[in-house]
C-alpha cells in the first residue's frame, strides 16, 4: 500500500471485494487492490456485462496466439491461418468496442461541459 500512495496512487473508499482491503486509483485511472491487482468498480449490469466480454475477447486473443504460435513451429504452417483470422476478429471486435466506448466518453464529456458553462 505504500508503494502505491508514493507512486501517486489515491486510496478510495471502495474495498476489494475478494480481500476487504481498499482499492487504489492510479494515475492511468486503473483500480487496483493492493494484494489482487487489477479490479473493476462495476455500479450497474451492464457494465458487468462490458468486463465480461473484454476478458472473454482477451482470452480468446490469447489463446489463438498460443495455437498459431504451435502452428508455426509445425510441420503444417498452414494450420496457422484459421488462429490468425480468430485473432483479426478479436481485434476487429476490441477496436470497434474500443470506438464505441470513445464515442460514449466524448459524449459525456461534451454534456458536463455544456452543463457547467450554463451554470455559470
């Protein structure tokens, strides 16, 4: 916990909810438990659902890396082509996903913007 409050990181009032010990908000913006890692604030289903998808793409992704990586160092080299087309789709997947959530962002950004210039 040290460590991460030297580096800059903010204690949140949020706890872990494998550990019970606070999370931490980085510089990046990533939560993190000090003893897990990486987690994610989740205040609605449908984010639930968002976290889900990513890590179900990332294992996908990895996963046919590690095949076509298998593949190439066979005899049949051209057994990597089917790994290689799962992995553009993840990524056409995460990239489309990726612009959408931009999308959303600068929406968003552009809405408090507009809100506290009326305020003033």
């Amino acid at each position: 916990m040290a460590r991460l409050i030297a580096e800059g990181a903010s204690m949140l009032s949020e706890t872990c909810p494998i550990c019970g010990l606070p999370l931490f908000k980085l510089k990046t913006g990533e939560t993190v438990c000090p003893a897990h890692g990486r987690v994610w604030i989740v205040t609605s289903e449908a984010e639930a659902e968002e976290i889900e998808v990513d890590y179900v793409l990332r294992r996908i992704e990895y996963y046919a890396i590690k095949r076509a990586y298998e593949a190439l160092n066979s005899n049949e080299p051209s057994e990597i082509i089917p790994w290689l087309n799962i992995i553009e789709v993840a990524e056409r997947i995460k990239n489309l996903r990726d612009n959408r959530l931009k999308t959303k962002m600068e929406t968003v950004e552009k809405s408090e913007v507009s809100k506290s210039k009326s305020e003033k």
